[in-house]
C-alpha cells in the first residue's frame, strides 16, 4: 500500500528514483518525508486488528461489508468471483487516489531448470508455448482476476474491472507511465525488500516516529542491504 501512496503523491518519475533506483536523496528527500505522513494519516482509516491481517481476510471484510474498500492487485478480484459477485455491479475497481495516469505491474513468472537433454528443453519449449496460447491466457486470468500477460487478446468475456485495467496497462505503456512493483518483488532484490519493509512497518506502527527519521532509515535500509 505504502507504493501506492508514493506513486499517487509523488509520481512515477520519483517512485522509479526512489523505490527503484534506491536513490538516497530520493529516498531521504523532502518528497518521501510528504509521501510517508500521508501514509501514516491512512492508519487513522483501518481498524485495531489490522497488523499482520491476511490480504484475503481483509478482502473478505469488503465482501462482507465490514470494511468499505481494499488497495490491493488485481487477484483479489478472485476472491470476489468466488463469493458470486459481479464487477461493475456488486463491487467497483479504481485506480488508486492519484494513480490515474500511472501503472505498477507485477508479473506470475514460471521458472524453469536449465537442461541439456533435447526432449526435455522441447517440453520445456512446450509448456512455455502453452502457457501463452489464448486459450490458457483466458482460463487462468479469469479465474484468478488479472489480466493476460498477452495483449492482443479478446477482452470481450472479462469482466469491466480487467477491461479497464488492460485499456489503462495498454495506455500508460504507450505513455511510458509503467513501474514495476516495489511490494511483489519486480523492483528491487528480495533483501532491500525486506528492509524496506521493515522499516515502513516500524514507522506506521509507531505513532512516535517522525517521517523524516524514517527516511533516513529507508536510506539506510537500502544501502545496507545494497552490499
């Protein structure tokens, strides 16, 4: 959630120095010091039992009525398919406050043994050829509730959640607005992750915190965990 607040408040020219790049002034800077009070004013919208909730159980309190809205990808839309509900009608998707003209993608990647037997990098070959026909592209995404990875296919079964989405992929592709996410693993190695985390859950969690001295601990945080 933290990445959204930094591209809607910040932009997608700042969130590629900062949660990309790990550019220290960026990270350190006055523009991260706005984008974190902002995500701390967020604290005052969730309930006490929040921390260390589930996405899944958060999504199921939308569902149930519980709670009023989710920031969350595009495969919580899932869970809604499977409790019967129907975009556009039960349930509405936007993009994130300020998010409008930008784009975090995140990709299911299938990773594969390096082989040297014929027949088996042929099946290998197979598969990958699989994965991607239409057929397949259309089956898993409508299940899950994200988009296909292939962009010229038929949009006319999905629902208006991921025909939106697709036509703002497509969109700020065309635009160069595209950034990779931060949070699943796209934008930075799994230990600057990590500690990056570490210390954005510290500072949400503690009320003492001032921004700025979690800036600085994000500086320190990435070139740490950099070497």
């Amino acid at each position: 959630m933290c990445e959204s607040v930094v591209l809607g408040s910040q932009g997608t020219e700042f969130y590629q120095q900062a949660l990309v790049e790990l550019d220290p002034e960026a990270l350190g800077g006055e523009q991260m010091v706005a984008a974190l009070e902002d995500f701390k004013r967020l604290r005052e919208l969730m309930d006490e039992g929040m921390p260390g909730r589930d996405w899944n159980i958060a999504t199921a309190m939308v569902i149930e009525g519980v709670a009023g809205f989710q920031l969350m990808g595009d495969w919580a839309k899932g869970e809604f398919t499977a409790a019967g509900l129907t975009a556009g009608e039960d349930y509405l998707c936007a993009a994130a406050p300020g998010t409008e003209d930008a784009f975090t993608f995140n990709i299911d990647s299938l990773a594969m043994f390096r082989v040297t037997d014929d027949a088996e990098r042929e099946a290998q070959h197979t598969l990958a050829r699989l994965v991607l026909e239409p057929t397949f592209q259309e089956a898993f995404n409508l299940a899950k509730g994200s988009i296909p990875a292939r962009p010229d296919l038929d949009m006319s079964e999905f629902d208006s959640c991921a025909q939106q989405s697709m036509a703002d992929f497509q969109r700020t592709a065309e635009e160069e607005g595209l950034v990779p996410s931060m949070a699943h693993g796209m934008a930075v190695r799994a230990d600057v992750q990590g500690a990056i985390f570490d210390v954005v859950t510290n500072y949400f969690n503690d009320a003492d915190m001032p921004a700025e001295e979690a800036a600085q601990r994000l500086v320190s945080a990435a070139e740490a965990a950099s070497f």
